[in-house]
C-alpha cells in the first residue's frame, strides 16, 4: 500500500500506537527514499499500464528521474484449486516494461527504494521478478553520458 500511495503522492497516515511498532513498521513508515516519491515538489500524476500479472505505476520526479512501480496483483489463488494455494504463493512472477511505453530511451540507473540499494542499469526495457501479491518499488535515473 505504501508503495502505491507513494506513487500517487497521497497523503500518509499512520493508525496505530507508535510506542508499540515493531522493527518491521518503523523501517516501513520511515523509508526516506520511498517517502521522497510521495513528497516529491513535481506532484506529477502517475500513470498505470496494465499486465499479464498485474500493474505498472509510474511517476516523472522532480530530479528528471521515474520512479516506477511493478505490481503483482495477479493471480488470485482462491480461483484456483487449493492443494495449490503455497506454491502459487511462493513463486515469483516476472513483470516487463518497455522503458517507450513510459517515454523514456536511453540508459537508466535503477535503484530499489525498499532496499535502497543500486540494482543495475536499464535500457530499452525493464523487468523484474515480483511476489504473489508484491511489489517492486525502483527509481530510474537517467545516466548521463
């Protein structure tokens, strides 16, 4: 949710005693890189591109960067037969983007903002292994040549 709601620049509210958050919430609620997408001054409207698995949300930032969200939300297992509900949980699902689709060529540096770690560059196109029901929240930068 926090990954969507950063990506429509929506307002972050928090419903819980923040004396008893654990680890997991803190790091979740306090994420400065995720929290600059939702704060970002451009406040472009995202867009959407539907896929095989799910949805593509994406966002012009300020800095001349894209901050891009890969979302699986597909596909649902209660349609499916239950012996295999684990497995359909466990798998890892491949989501793709054309880097045109969004109005970008050129090269880019990708960035996970989850993780905040550098994940190597894109050109062209994008792709990224997303969990059932996940998500994959990147920054593309543009490498200036």
């Amino acid at each position: 949710h926090v990954s969507l709601w950063s990506l429509l620049s929506a307002p972050l509210l928090i419903g819980c005693d923040m004396n008893a958050m654990d680890d997991f919430t803190l790091n979740l609620l306090t994420n400065d890189e995720v929290l600059a997408v939702n704060q970002d001054p451009l406040v472009k409207p995202a867009g959407k591109i539907l896929t095989e698995n799910g949805q593509i949300w994406y966002k012009e930032l300020e800095d001349g960067a894209v901050a891009v969200g890969l979302f699986n939300i597909d596909p649902y297992f209660i349609l499916w037969d239950k012996s295999k509900e684990e497995a359909i949980q466990q798998q890892l699902y491949t989501l793709k983007l054309d880097l045109k689709q969004i109005g970008l060529t050129g090269e880019y540096k990708v960035r996970d903002l989850w993780r905040q770690t550098d994940i190597g560059h894109a050109k062209g196109s994008l792709s990224a292994k997303v969990p059932y029901h996940g998500v994959q929240l990147l920054k593309l930068t543009p490498v200036n040549k």
